[in-house]
C-alpha cells in the first residue's frame, strides 16, 4: 500500500519556518495543497487522488473549461478536472490557509513538470471575471498603467455592447474579440512574466502517492 509520512500540527507550526524553496526552472515542483480527510484516505487507498468535479464552482465553468484546454495542450496526462496547488507563495499566506482549513491535511508535493501547469494567481482572476488582461509593462508608472487599463476595459466594454453581448457569457462574444481576449490569458501561464511578486499555482490531472513528501493534519 503507498504511504508517505503524515504527522500532526497546528497551523502556525505545520509549515516549517524559513524559505520555502519553491523553484519553477526545478524538474520536480515543490507543491503545497491542502485536502479533507477523504481525499487523503482516498490517495493512500488507491496510490492516486483525481479531481471531484462536483466540487467546482457552477459559476466559473467556463473558466475552468478554459484552464483544462491549456492543461490538454501543454501536459503529458490526460483528464477531465483539475487539482489545484500552491506553485510559490509567501509562507505567511501559507499558514493562514492552513489556519483556515483546520481538519484538513496540508500535503507537500514533488512533481514532474511535464504533470503540472503552472500560472499566475492573481492573473487568473481575469479568467475567472471573463475580464481582457493587460500584463505589466517593465518601467511603466502607475499612472501610465490606470490609464493603459481604462484604455483596455473601455475598448472591451464598447465592443462587447456594440455586439449586444455586455452581461453574457464568451460563447456569446464576437469570434475575434473571444480568440483575442483568451490569447491574452495564455501569458498567465508563462513564469516568465510572473516577476519576483505575487502567489503562483499549479493544476494537475491527478495527484500520486509517491508525489507525496509529506502530510501534515490541520489539528483544530
């Protein structure tokens, strides 16, 4: 049976102290992902976790549709839902997601990178609001930027109306306004434009036992 050490803490102490270490250019990705009980008991069962899709949130299935495209496209793995993971974030962010999911297990990962897509966090708000996204540009002042960004949303909004589409979905969007848009996405998915600030994610087809360092249960 696939086992991997599990121990128990409170949050603050779960994550151990210092830098994490995280490494995008690593061939194996240190991830961190909290799961239930269930989910644990299931990945030590049968050595694998794959996603529960009815889980997912009703209200951002075509955001996730989207996600799961790029995931065919660029993984070595196939499925049809995603597990989600901390790809870099402060260890301070860490401890307070772990302070909020007390009765899970916090799971430290090493992965392939050729199983695990990474993107920006923040970025995939944009994704998720059906929103243009308009990356930094090096060397640009904020005001450069507001006025760069009321330029991007106002064009958008202007075509979306003029389409007779503003409130619906992007299956209701002009065919090259949608392909611009979602080509737009696409640089989430590059650590290149990340810089040195913000959270990262991963998304995974499934989760094996012996991606597993370590589990940590969440003591209330």
């Amino acid at each position: 049976m696939p086992t991997f050490p599990i121990t128990k803490a409170r949050a603050a102490d779960a994550v151990p102290k210092g830098r994490i270490g995280y490494d995008a250019s690593a061939d194996r990705l240190l991830l961190h992902t909290i799961q239930t009980e269930e989910a644990v008991d299931a990945l030590l069962t049968t050595g694998v976790l794959v996603p529960d899709n009815s889980l997912a949130e009703p209200l951002y299935v075509d955001a996730y549709a989207w996600m799961l495209q790029q995931m065919a496209r660029k993984l070595s793995t196939v499925g049809d839902g995603a597990l989600w993971f901390w790809a870099k974030i402060r260890r301070q962010d860490l401890v307070d997601c772990c302070r909020r999911s007390e009765g899970g297990v916090l799971l430290t990962c090493k992965v392939a990178r050729a199983r695990a897509l990474l993107s920006h966090f923040s970025d995939w708000h944009q994704v998720l609001n059906e929103s243009p996204l308009a990356p930094d540009i090096p060397g640009e002042s904020d005001e450069e930027l507001d006025a760069r960004l009321n330029r991007v949303f106002d064009d958008f909004e202007v075509r979306i109306r003029t389409a007779g589409s503003w409130g619906l979905g992007r299956s209701h969007w002009p065919e090259d306004l949608k392909a611009e848009v979602e080509q737009g996405w696409e640089t989430i998915l590059e650590p290149g434009n990340y810089g040195r600030f913000g959270a990262w994610q991963a998304t995974m087809h499934e989760l094996r036992a012996d991606d597993v360092v370590e589990a940590v249960r969440l003591e209330r």
